[in-house]
C-alpha cells in the first residue's frame, strides 16, 4: 500500500470515529432535552390534583397581563375556593378532603377550552385564565363551573365551590390581578352562605 493510500486510509478511520462521537453526543443531547421537558413539566405540575401548579399559573397569568396590553383582549382570571375542606379533613380524613381536591381539579379542567388555564394555587383554591372572556361571559362561566361542580356528590358529600372573578387590565401585576378575584371570591362565598 503506497503511503498516500495508507494516509488516505487513516482519514477515513479518524472520521468514522469522528462521525460516530457526534452521532452519539446528538443522542445523549436529545435525551437530556427529553429529560429537561419532563423536570419542567414536573416543575410546573400540581402534585396532586390534574393541573399547573401556583409557578405555572403566575407565569401564566403574566403573559395575560402582556397581551392585554399588545393586543387588548379582554382576558379574565378567576379563582375557585373548595367550600368546607376543612370540615370535610375533619368529618371524613384527609384523604376525603384529597378526594375532594381532585374532584375539584378533574371537574375545573373537564369544564374549560385546551386553550385555558387550570391550576390548583394553593391547598384548596384554583386559578383560571381564559382570554377572550369579557364581563359578561365570566360571570357566566363562573356560575356554570360551580354548579358543574356541585353536580356530582363525592363519596356522597356535595362538594362546592366559591369563584370569583376579574378582568386582567394591561396596568396589572400579578398580585392585584389575585387580590381583585381573591376579594370577589370572598364576596361569592359569603353571598353563598346567606343563601343555604
């Protein structure tokens, strides 16, 4: 074999080995990628009920508040408060108030568009956000999510719920989107009492 096909030779074997580091650094790159949606996803993931958790509904509720401003569609936030878990984790344990939770969760997110937010933000109250949602149609939406809610008995307790409501302005932040639908929901809840 003459030296210049002996070198040719050995090129082609260093760009084989070459070939072969990239083909599998391009494999363990696409498996860290898998690995970083999946410890995203579980970052953003409520741990027991269906939804997003809190950090996934305040980035959320963030992009409503820049495309209220960009574009001016009228956005809604709402938050759902799990009425009596308390007694329930007292009359019939934690898990029944677990039960009730996810009941919550499953019911909320059956009830909405794919393109709407569920997310269960802290132990018993749930975040919506639903763009193209004015005044009107909240308080619609709001009244057929409870009584869907109190449609079905969970291990024969009617479970219900209190939600209030706001329209997200482009001059909001986060805290005063949940301060104005935290106070409406208070609202709700205490017409509701003087209503049983």
């Amino acid at each position: 074999m003459s030296n210049s096909a002996h070198l040719l030779a050995g090129k082609a074997r260093q760009a084989k080995v070459v070939n072969d580091d990239y083909d599998e650094l391009h494999r363990e790159i696409r498996a860290l990628r898998l690995q970083i949606a999946e410890l995203e996803r579980l970052a953003d993931s409520d741990t027991l009920t269906p939804l997003l958790n809190r950090r996934a509904f305040l980035r959320e509720v963030e992009r409503s508040i820049a495309r209220v401003a960009r574009h001016g569609t009228p956005t809604s936030v709402m938050i759902a408060d799990l009425d009596g878990l308390k007694a329930i984790n007292d009359s019939a344990g934690h898990q029944a108030g677990d039960a009730a939770l996810m009941y919550v969760g499953y019911a909320l997110k059956a009830q909405v568009r794919a393109t709407d937010i569920v997310a269960r933000i802290g132990g018993d109250e749930f975040g919506l956000v639903f763009e193209d949602l004015d005044t009107a149609a909240a308080e619609a939406k709001a009244k057929s999510l409870a009584a869907a809610i109190a449609a079905e008995p969970v291990d024969g307790t009617i479970v219900s719920v209190s939600i209030g409501y706001t329209l997200v302005r482009a001059s909001d932040s986060f805290d005063s989107i949940i301060a104005r639908a935290d106070a409406a929901m208070y609202i709700r809840k205490r017409l509701q009492r003087s209503e049983r």
